[in-house]
C-alpha cells in the first residue's frame, strides 16, 4: 500500500525537520509534526505546501503529552496513519562518572521510553489495519560505543535491539519496523550535546543532512532492518565489525583524546 500519512517527532530542526520535508515533498505525503518549539513547527509548515504539514507542539518525556499526541494523529488520518517516524532525541557529552543522572533520565524517557510508547501504539493502529512502518531513528552508536557519551549509546543499542525484535513479533502482520542509523550530520545536535552557547547550528563536520535524510528515506522502499545512510558511517561500522582489534586500539587511542578536548572548548565558550 503507498504511504500517505505520517508522524514525525523530533521535527523541528536537524534530520527530523528534513524528513519532514522529503515526505512531503518527494512523496507527497500528509504529515503530522511534532517538536517542543512551536515556531520551528509553524515555520516549517509555512514553507510547504498548504495542508500538508499539521503541527502539534509538547514534550515527549510527557506521557500525557504521548498519549495527545496519538488521539489527535488517529483523529487527523481518519482513513490510518501509515508511518511512524521516532526521530526524537536527547544527548549530552559528558564524563559517566561524573554525569547528573537528571540528565540519564531526561535522555533515557525521550530517546527510549518515549519511543518504545509510541512504537506500541502505532504497532497496535498498524497491526489492527495490516498496513503500515515504523521508523527508529537511531545512530551508528547503537553498534559501538564511543567515550563521553555513555548513556546517549545506551539508548541507541537499546533501540537496536527493539527493532530486532520486532521485527520478529510483527513478522505476517503488514506491520514493518525497522532503524536507520546515521552518522555524524551536519544538524544542531553536537552544539546541544556538547553545552555550546550560541552555537551555529550546524556541525560543520557532518553530513549534510539532506543528504543523509534522502539516503534514509530509500529504506521506505526496501526490506533491511538496519540502513547506514552514509559510507563513512557504514565503514565505522564494519571495521568495529570485522577489525575489532584495530578499531579498538583507534578509539583508545584517538577518540578519548578527541572528545575530552571538543568538552573542555565547549566548557570554555560556557
């Protein structure tokens, strides 16, 4: 069946606003949304075609908010939603040890809890209609690891392992659900992550993000379960794979150093 409807959380800025375009632009796709930052929403929708991007504005950590969110999607796409997009989430680059745990909870309750609720409701609207696909938003750190960033990794590993799953419980159904796993893109998020103040914006040592995003969307029309949209991120990932020697002794050479020093510029700019 083609895709006609969709909910995209986490649209506001970065891979999540681009999606948002894509859909609708490439696919001609009716989508629903969703950010904390209401101007950001309103600014997108401006900028496509009328009708096709309806917004609703809360916290995902907000299970009330969740559970809004839903109704008001299954009341919006009367006919089904077709296409879930949990593109959400959280980070903070920060040493384990030392890490408010406020902040574990704040990443954990958007990056996982928010999309494990919201993957149960759309799996039951999906399942009950025998049509449908779920995309997790992950990263190529649901492979590996990387220091200074322990708890975001462990959400993504954990999303992994949810669309393993899944995919065997929804297997017969209609229901497909699968992850893209980006690297590094060109978006807002590192200057979050990283505490940085008046940031640019965009990481200027990404992917640009649309790009990234077109690559993403080509999973819509295939069968994998994990799609690496860039070849940097696909070679990081299979060196873990098939050098697991060699890629180890890199990051402790390397990474520890390269992020501890990205922390203390960004502490300095604070």
């Amino acid at each position: 069946m083609p895709l006609l409807t969709a909910v995209v959380t986490g649209a506001s800025a970065g891979i999540g606003r681009e999606i948002v375009v894509q859909l609708v632009r490439d696919r001609g796709m009716t989508v629903l949304a969703t950010a904390r930052r209401l101007d950001k929403l309103e600014s997108l929708a401006k900028e496509l075609a009328p009708g096709n991007v309806h917004v609703f504005a809360g916290d995902l950590a907000d299970a009330d908010f969740r559970t809004k969110l839903w109704t008001h999607a299954e009341s919006l796409f009367p006919d089904g939603i077709d296409l879930l997009v949990n593109n959400a989430g959280l980070g903070q680059f920060a040493e384990f040890a030392e890490q408010d745990q406020n902040v574990w909870r704040s990443i954990v309750d958007v990056n996982l809890m928010a999309l494990m609720d919201l993957s149960q409701k759309a799996a039951r609207h999906m399942k009950a209609r025998k049509s449908g696909q779920i995309i997790q938003v992950s990263s190529v750190l649901g492979f590996v690891g990387i220091p200074y960033s322990a708890v975001y990794v462990a959400t993504k590993h954990a999303v992994n392992g949810l669309v393993k799953c899944l995919r065997y419980e929804l297997r017969g159904t209609g229901v497909r659900v699968w992850a893209a796993c980006p690297g590094r893109t060109a978006s807002e998020f590192s200057d979050v992550a990283m505490g940085r103040p008046g940031g640019s914006g965009t990481d200027d040592k990404g992917e640009p993000t649309d790009r990234v995003v077109r690559m993403m969307l080509k999973g819509l029309d295939r069968r994998a379960a994990f799609l690496i949209p860039s070849w940097m991120g696909w070679l990081f990932v299979t060196l873990a794979h098939w050098l697991p020697g060699p890629f180890e002794w890199l990051m402790e050479r390397w990474s520890a150093a390269y992020f501890r020093k990205e922390i203390e510029e960004a502490r300095k700019l604070g």
